[in-house]
C-alpha cells in the first residue's frame, strides 16, 4: 500500500531503488474501485515480472489481498496460488470477512490446504472492522484450522487500534507470527479508522505506538514489512521509503 497506484515492475523498481529486500503484489481485488494487477498463470507478463524482480535484487513475498466473504469459493483461487508460486512468492494475505465463526474457519483451511500445495504460508491479517477484528479472533481462527501452513499478519496499526497489546504478542505461539507490517501512529485514532489506516499512517519513530515493544513481544522468526500509503510521489516517497526502512531495521534490532 506504500505505492499502491504502481503497477508491479515500477513498484519492484521503487523498492530496489530504495533498499527494500521484497515487495507484496496486490493481484486480487481487495474492494470495488481500489487498484488491483491481476496475472495469469503461465502467462508471457508472469514469467517477464518474474525475470525482472530477478534482475533488480527484489524477491516477491506475499500476495494480496484475498477477503474470505460469504462469495469466495476457495477453489476459484488456484490461478490465484499457481501465479504466486510462477513468481515465487512465499504467502498470501488473506482477511476474515464472515460473522459466522465456523463457516469463515472453514473457508480458510480450504484456502489454506491448496496454498500448502503451492509451497505457500496463508497470512489471516485481522482489522477492527472486519469480522476478524482482533489479534485474538485472528488465533482462534489459525488454531482452529489446524493447519501447518496457517498464520496471524501482525499490522501494528490494526493491533493498536484493536486494543491489542505487547503481552497478547508474547503469548502466542512462536512463530504463529511470520509477517509484521510496521508503521507509527497518534497515540488515539483521530478522524476515520479506515481513512487512517489507508491514508494517515506515520514513518516509524514519529508517533506514539509502542513499536519496541511490541516487536521484541514477538517469539520466533518472523519477517518485517513498511505499510506505509500517504508518503507522495517521485522523489519525496523515494526518500521517505528508504529513511522509513533505515529507521525500522533499527526498532527490529
């Protein structure tokens, strides 16, 4: 979400133009209206975006982002899971869209058996406002799904503004956690909770979230990831991405 608005080779070059190691492709639709760059397995452009990530030292990491609705059927995301695997990505985010508790945790270990079949991790990212809204919906669901496969995506906006905290993290189990996506914020929400979280996130260090505290709750090995929209264009988000990764290599140390 950092450069949403950049079709996925321009969003490979801003990240090797930057430092950053990998990027997240969004090649499902999240909601109507929002940008999305859909592939096709096998496909001439899969191979090319493939080859090109290559070329400039960015590996593909996850692919975004998939809710599990009343609508999805699991199995209309094969092309979806062939594609990552064809460029390599290691996971795919998903969100938790259904009230019904044991037909959404069905939905995601269906999700979950056919990405394992493509070497991949499914990473359930909770939010206030969706059905899975906290970090503690976000474990019951991978417990009770039972898959090896089956992980919480730590957003620490989403965890802040769940009433998440330090000492929920700690009592996970390692490694629960694979993928923590790092920005700042206002201590207290002000305006919108989704305007804030797709528009008004701050630059690690600049806010009031309590980011060492909350990384070093984390047990096991787990990866780091900026999600940070609202930074400009050009030059200015150049700059601005590549302070922001510099600063959060220092909170994971």
């Amino acid at each position: 979400m950092s450069a949403i608005e950049l079709e996925p080779t321009a969003l490979i070059d801003l990240a090797a133009e930057t430092g950053h190691a990998s990027v997240a492709l969004r090649l499902h639709s999240a909601a109507a209206g929002t940008p999305v760059y859909p592939m096709e397995p096998g496909a001439v452009e899969t191979r090319a975006l493939r080859d090109h990530a290559h070329t400039r030292g960015v590996s593909i990491s996850e692919i975004e982002l998939v809710p599990i609705t009343h609508n999805l059927e699991p199995d209309t995301l094969r092309p979806l899971l062939q594609v990552a695997r064809e460029l390599g990505a290691t996971g795919l985010i998903v969100t938790g869209d259904i009230d019904d508790r044991t037909l959404l945790i069905e939905r995601f270990t269906a999700i979950c058996k056919n990405a394992a079949a493509h070497g991949l991790l499914v990473h359930l990212e909770f939010m206030r406002w969706r059905a899975v809204g906290t970090l503690s919906d976000a474990r019951e669901v991978v417990e009770r799904s039972e898959q090896h496969n089956a992980r919480i995506l730590v957003d620490l906006l989403h965890l802040a503004r769940s009433g998440g905290t330090a000492k929920e993290l700690a009592a996970l189990p390692p490694n629960m956690v694979n993928l923590v996506q790092i920005c700042d914020a206002t201590a207290e929400l002000q305006g919108d909770i989704i305007a804030e979280a797709r528009g008004g996130r701050l630059t690690p260090g600049q806010g009031a979230l309590p980011i060492p505290d909350m990384l070093s709750a984390l047990r096991g090995t787990w990866n780091a990831a900026l999600e940070l929209p609202g930074l400009g264009e050009g030059d200015a988000r150049r700059t601005a991405l590549a302070e922001a990764r510099a600063q959060t290599e220092q909170l994971c140390r």
